[in-house]
C-alpha cells in the first residue's frame, strides 16, 4: 500500500468526490477491506449513468 490512508483495523472507507470542474459532481462511498496491510477487497457504490460500455479481453 502506499500509505495514502491510515489503516487501523481491517477496513477504511472513503467519498470519493468529481467531476465538480465540468459541471457533473459525482459521488462515491469506498470500502477497502484489508488483511496483512494489503486491500483485499474493494466495494464501491453510488449512483451513476452509462455514458459508454465495452468489452475487455484479457
């Protein structure tokens, strides 16, 4: 990790805010749940639009 946020305990959570300069503000909750002081998983929610969708081939 790279110690941007102070872990204490096995989750941190965050708003994630933008888009505020275009004139579309966005907002975001984020849940990062950590063990070993690496996340582990990642839950985000919020509310949003489609504004494109494609595919991805790995």
């Amino acid at each position: 990790m790279h110690h941007l946020v102070a872990v204490q305990g096995d989750q941190f959570s965050f708003t994630a805010i933008q888009g505020e300069a275009l004139g579309r503000p966005g907002r975001i909750e984020v849940l990062v749940e950590v063990k070993s002081g690496k996340p582990v998983l990642v839950k985000i929610a919020g509310q949003a639009v489609i504004a494109f969708q494609t595919t991805l081939i790995l």
